[in-house]
C-alpha cells in the first residue's frame, strides 16, 4: 500500500502539472474498494482503504453507495430489504443471481470484500470531463456561463488535441440543497463522452 500511495501521489502531481486539473485517488486491495476510496477526498486528494479496515468500511455504507449501483439497482435492492453492505452479505448467492441475474455473483462478491477483476490499463477511455467547484453559490445564468467557459474550453482542447469526437454533452450540477455525495463533488461539470 505504501508503493501504491507513492505512485498514486506521482500520478496526481502529472496531472496537475499537464493539465492543471484536480485528481482523487483510492488505494485498497481490490478494484472496488479503490474506486470506493476514490471518492473519499474528492476533488483533490486520496484514500486508502487497507485488508484490514476495508470490511468496516463498507460495513453500514447504503447501497446507493456503492459505486456502479445505479438508481434502478439501489430502489430494486430498497424494495427487496437491502439497505447496506451487512444487508447484502446476508442474501445467498442463489437469491441475487435469482433478482440480479450475471451481476448476483458480483454483488455476492463484493459485500464479502471480493473483487477479483482486473484493472485494464490500457482500455478505450469513453469519456473526457473537467469540472470546478464553486468557492460561492451561483445564482444567475450569466455567472454560471462564466464558470462554464473554462471547463468547456479544457475538454474541447483535450478532445481536439487526441482527435476524440463526441456523441453526448453532459452537464452536472450540484444545488445547494443536495446533501454531499462523494459522486456530486461539482457544482459545475461539463463532461464529454465519445
């Protein structure tokens, strides 16, 4: 873990040098629980989540949570009793393959601290982003255009720069009454996916 909190610092450092962005990063033990981490000092730090304190960690974290879990996955698993991580150990693989169908042994998996795949360094990247947030609340259009400008100028420049087109736009934004989630760090983010 102390060679991975080195090279996770390393890798940040770049990046901020390249391309004067932010980055967060977790360390643990399984790619789950890394990207779990992830999202613990956002948007410009990193976590770590060792084999010792990694089931405690998850122990009582709420479903909607965990990260890939999306909306429809969080209100299936409310409506079957699942709240957290202890709720989702209870289940048998046999019930979430019978509701979760191919992703049951994941989801088995993952409320035992069981991750096995494989980190692929070198897949197709399907998205390019840039987002700030806000030292004050926005309250007018124009502002929030201001803010915008940098963020869209940063993604289309990367985009242009490695020849990337695009089929979608996205814009996040995060309201003041909105309770934190590590996945809603951003007040403004535009957000480029190929």
């Amino acid at each position: 873990m102390e060679i991975a909190t080195v090279i996770a610092q390393e890798i940040r450092a770049k990046i901020k040098a390249t391309t004067e962005l932010s980055a967060s990063a977790g360390i643990s033990y399984n790619k789950f629980l890394a990207k779990m981490a992830s999202g613990q000092n956002k948007p410009d730090g990193q976590f770590v989540i060792t084999p010792k304190n990694g089931p405690a960690f998850v122990e009582q974290l709420p479903i909607k949570k965990f990260h890939g879990f999306g909306p429809a996955t969080a209100e299936k698993m409310h409506r079957l009793g699942i709240e957290t991580r202890a709720d989702l150990k209870e289940q048998t693989l046999e019930f979430l393959v019978e509701h979760f169908g191919k992703s049951g042994p994941y989801f088995y998996g993952i409320a035992r601290g069981i991750d096995n795949r494989q980190v692929k360094a070198d897949r197709v990247r399907k998205s390019v982003a840039a987002e700030d947030t806000s030292s004050e609340d926005i309250h007018s259009f124009e502002a929030a255009r201001e803010g915008l400008q940098p963020l869209i100028e940063k993604v289309w420049s990367y985009c242009e720069a490695n020849e990337i087109s695009a089929k979608t736009v996205t814009l996040k934004v995060k309201y003041a009454d909105v309770p934190d989630h590590p996945e809603q760090d951003g007040c403004g983010t535009f957000a480029n996916d190929r």
